[in-house]
C-alpha cells in the first residue's frame, strides 16, 4: 500500500528565508508524486508533479521539488519566501492502480 | 481555473437529516471525487466516479452515497447526517484516471452537523 509521510504540520520562514517543506512516501512500486498548495477557503492547485522525466521538478510560483528515490522523498523548496507563499501544502502520492493519497498537510506561514 | 461549481458554500443542518451536495463542471471531465477536509487527515477520498453512472468507493464512504446521472453533475448525499460528518467537503475532477492526470478542485462546502 502506498503512504506519505509530511514532516511538520507547521513550519514558519521569515520573508526572504528559503522554505523546505518535508515530504517521505512508502510505495511498493514507482511512485508518481504531487504537491498541492490550498490558500484560506479555498480548493486545492496542483503546485508541481513528479513525471519520471526529470528528479527536479520544477514548479508555479518559484517552488520546485526533488525526487531522491534512495530516500523516498520529494521535498518542496523555494529559495526566497514571499509573504504570498503562506498557505496549506499537501504532499500526494499514486502508484500503479491505486487513488492518489493525499498527506496531512504542511501549513506555511511567513513572517514580515 | 478549472470551472468547478460547489453547491452550497456553506450549509448547517441537524443530525438525521438527509443532505445533498452538488458539484457541477464545465470542462467535460470524465473522472469526478469528493473528498473531505479534517484537520489532522488532509483530504480523504469518500467516493469518485469515472462516467456517467459509473461510480465506485473511496476510503471513506460510509455513511455517503453519490450519483451521477450527467457527465456535468456529481451529487454526494448524507442519508442521515451525523456531527462526525462535520468537515469541509471537495469536488474535483480529473480529465482522465492516468497517473499524470491531475486533479482540479472545487472551492469546497463547508458543512456543519449539529
């Protein structure tokens, strides 16, 4: 069965601060993964996706994210936190004919 | 943005009773799901269709049940609404079930069951 694991159900950046966001899934085969960023009342926009393609993803909004396969992470990244940035960031995995999985998300806030 | 409709935003209503919730897409999606939102789950699928008539369970279906009767309209109903179905309710569609084939969510229905 697949999983994903976010490390952190909140982090806080200052303005400028680079942002790691941590993501680990558990696939029993090639796993092809998601993030998702959710601002206040709002739905759910895909951020970025991991295609096989390339282990760096890159991203909307200057977000980019690394699959590391050794690790069984994809951690999202953003060299330079906006105060625009501060949203819920969900991690998401699917596997062979599974659903996609969604974590428990990641709320990000950044500080003036 | 992908035109997802929730209907309605908002909605309160009293353990037992019966409650249905409408998600409407212009985009001619095959695949359409509903999850809902809890703080400390992130989004648990409850059920998905994948065309017309066609539907199947998520991770959570208990206690739900969805129709589908136009490629447009996905309807999730509570047969009798309890206060653990308290939450925030998403639609969101997919143009097909392939694994690149992102999602695209609604706006969401925040539901509260006293």
């Amino acid at each position: 069965a697949q999983s994903v694991t976010q490390l952190g159900s909140h982090v806080s950046v200052s303005e400028g601060a680079l942002v790691l966001l941590r993501c680990n899934y558990s696939s029993s085969v090639p796993p092809y993964l998601f993030w998702y960023v959710q601002y206040p009342n709002q739905g759910l926009q895909l951020l970025l996706k991991y295609t096989s393609a390339a282990t760096l993803v890159k991203g909307i909004n200057g977000f980019e994210a690394e699959f590391k396969k050794s690790e069984t992470s994809f951690h999202l990244t953003k060299p330079s936190a906006h105060m625009s940035d501060a949203a819920e960031y969900f991690c998401a995995v699917r596997s062979g004919s599974e659903k996609l999985v969604f974590g428990k998300g990641t709320k990000l806030t950044v500080n003036p | 943005d992908a035109g997802i409709t929730q209907s309605p935003r908002h909605k309160v209503t009293e353990t037992g009773t019966p409650v249905t919730l409408r998600c409407h897409q212009t985009e001619n999606h095959r695949y359409m799901y509903w999850y809902r939102q809890d703080p400390g789950h992130g989004l648990r699928l409850i059920h998905y269709s994948y065309g017309v008539k066609d539907t199947d369970k998520g991770e959570v279906s208990d206690g739900y049940s969805v129709s589908r009767s136009k490629t447009e309209d996905f309807l999730l109903t509570l047969e009798s609404a309890t206060s653990s179905q308290t939450s925030v309710y998403f639609c969101a569609i997919s143009e097909s079930g392939t694994w690149n084939s992102p999602l695209h969510f609604g706006n969401g229905t925040r539901l509260t069951v006293t």
